[in-house]
C-alpha cells in the first residue's frame, strides 16, 4: 500500500508547515482524503491549541513517498454548503 504524509498547513510561509515525518499506509489517493477529514475533525474537536487559533484556514497538504504533493484537503471541507443543509 502507499505511503502518504499528512502535513499540516497552519499559516503562509515554510514556517506555519508541520511535517508528518511517519506518514500511514492508506489503499489510495480517495482513502488519504476521508483520512485527513477525519484528523481534522479530531485536531478541530480536540484541546485548544497554542499555535493555531483558527483551525478552518488549516490544510492537509498530502504527499505521497516521493514527496509529490497529491491533495491538500482544507479543514474547510468539513462546513457544509448552505446548499448542502437543505
């Protein structure tokens, strides 16, 4: 299975980036977003943070073993449309 690294975007700049050294093993690129959706929901629901204080201008930006980017997911994804709450 690929090997894909969910680093967190929390701001512009090489400095507001946090690399996910490990990465996880996932069946494909669809899985790696449902799983960054899913870690969003944790990070966004969990403690506060002292380093990010607005969790929905954060990404997922995703990489695969080659350090190709494949996805960045926004934490935004996880509001719903207007449209979408009818």
């Amino acid at each position: 299975m690929p090997r894909y690294f969910f680093n967190l975007r929390y701001g512009a700049g090489a400095d507001k980036l946090a690399v996910d050294p490990e990465g996880d093993e996932l069946a494909d690129d669809e899985a790696a977003h449902q799983y960054a959706l899913r870690e969003a929901r944790g990070l966004i629901a969990g403690p506060p943070s002292l380093v990010v204080r607005d969790w929905f201008v954060c990404s997922f930006e995703i990489e695969d073993e080659d350090a190709r980017r494949v996805l960045t997911v926004p934490f935004s994804e996880l509001v719903p449309e207007e449209d979408d709450q009818v």
